[in-house]
C-alpha cells in the first residue's frame, strides 16, 4: 500500500480573543499521497486556509500531528522546518506577492537565492517553467506589465522552481475572472501531470473542487464529507 507524503491527525488549531477561544479547526485528519490531487472546499471562514498552512509548516497547531514522509514537522527544529517549506514545499496563493522591483524571470529565480543553486541551470530551468506556463515572450515583463491572470501565471512558476513534492494552492482563482480562471486550473492541472507533484488546492468553489481526485468538505473547522472521484485527465 502506498504511504502517504503528508499527512494529519487531531488537528487543532484555537486563536484567543480576550476571555474567548475561537476553534477554527477541530479534530482534522487528512492525508495526501504522492502524486495525487486533493481540494479542500468550504465557505469564507471554515478553516480552510488555516488547514493549508499547517499543513505546509507556515502555522503551528495548538494539538495534533502534522507527519511529512515520516517526519512530525513540529517535532523537529524551526531551521529543518524552513528547509522542508523552502525546499520541499511550494505555495500558490489568491494574491500574486511578486516584487515590483523584478522581472518575470526574476521572480521566479527569488527562491532558488534562498536555496543557493547553480544559477546557470535554474535560470534555464526557470525559462522553461515560464514556457510552460504560455509565457515565454514576457519574461523581461514586470509584474505592472502583466495581466492579474500573467502574474499568477509567473507565481506558479516561481511556486515551482525549487521541484516542490507538494504544491499547496490557496484560493489560486479568487482574484480572477471566470474564464481567466478557468485557463489558471487547466494550467494547474497540467503542470501537476508534467512534473508530478502532489497538488492541494482549497478553494470556496464547488466545480473547482470537484477537480481534485480526492474531495473535501471543511465546515465549521471540521471535515464533514470526503469524496473520490476519478482521476483527472
């Protein structure tokens, strides 16, 4: 049987505000397997971007597990933590965050910095992300110069660059409009084909979720309906 590449058990994760204690994820399970597509929808509130980044080592929980190919990420120090979430994981999220101040191609590259490379080959590598994602005449583009669709196009690809096990998408279409949207998942799911890696994708929208090979329901912090559906071609 396959193991899983990341996976959760008794998930919490509370916020204090003054005398009160907000439960915004209670009792989560989940587990992804290599290679797989997983969503995770719900409405604005039910916990679904704080799953995420638990999941990806940007938040701690206040119980449970959070297991990365037999790693407990919060049982390991904050410097093997970061380098799992620098090296091993890559995030998409509904705002682009690229810095003003750089090109497309260099956008892409930030990451790769962090990660020291050669910067010969990631460049090239980093040229053919861009290609991928139908972008190859704006590489010396800057983000002011590109379209909102361009731009998470480009955040994609520096999503990317490091060869990410797993690619977590927050929302990915939310600042976009529907047909824009549409031709970002396509996107999504063909890089997701091409380069293998495990893609979670949360979002508030019910058709996107159904694109996922593995489907899920978060309400009220926790996990109500979990659907498999055939794979995605």
């Amino acid at each position: 049987m396959e193991q899983p590449i990341l996976e959760a058990f008794g998930l919490v994760k509370e916020y204090k505000s003054g005398p009160l204690t907000l439960r915004v994820l209670d009792d989560v399970n989940i587990s992804l397997l290599p290679g797989s597509i997983v969503t995770v929808e719900g409405s604005s509130g039910a916990g679904k971007s704080t799953l995420l980044h638990i999941l990806g080592a940007l938040d701690r929980p206040t119980a449970g597990s959070v297991s990365y190919m037999g790693r407990n990420l919060y049982d390991i120090s904050d410097r093997s933590r970061a380098a799992i979430r620098n090296l091993d994981f890559g995030f998409v999220f509904q705002f682009y965050h690229l810095m003003p101040e750089l090109d497309a191609l260099e956008n892409v590259l930030l990451p790769a910095f962090v990660k020291r490379d050669r910067l010969d080959s990631t460049r090239a590598y980093a040229r053919d992300l861009i290609s991928a994602v139908g972008l190859s005449g704006r590489m010396h583009h800057f983000p002011s110069q590109l379209s909102g669709g361009e731009q998470q196009r480009i955040a994609i690809a520096r999503a990317l660059i490091n060869k990410p096990r797993v690619l977590f998408a927050d929302e990915p279409t939310g600042n976009l409009d529907s047909a824009t949207s549409e031709n970002i998942i396509e996107m999504l799911l063909m890089l997701q084909k091409q380069y293998a890696f495990t893609l979670m994708m949360v979002t508030h929208n019910s058709s996107l979720a159904q694109r996922g090979q593995v489907q899920l329901t978060l309400k009220d912090g926790q996990l109500i309906h979990l659907q498999v559906n055939e794979p995605v071609m």
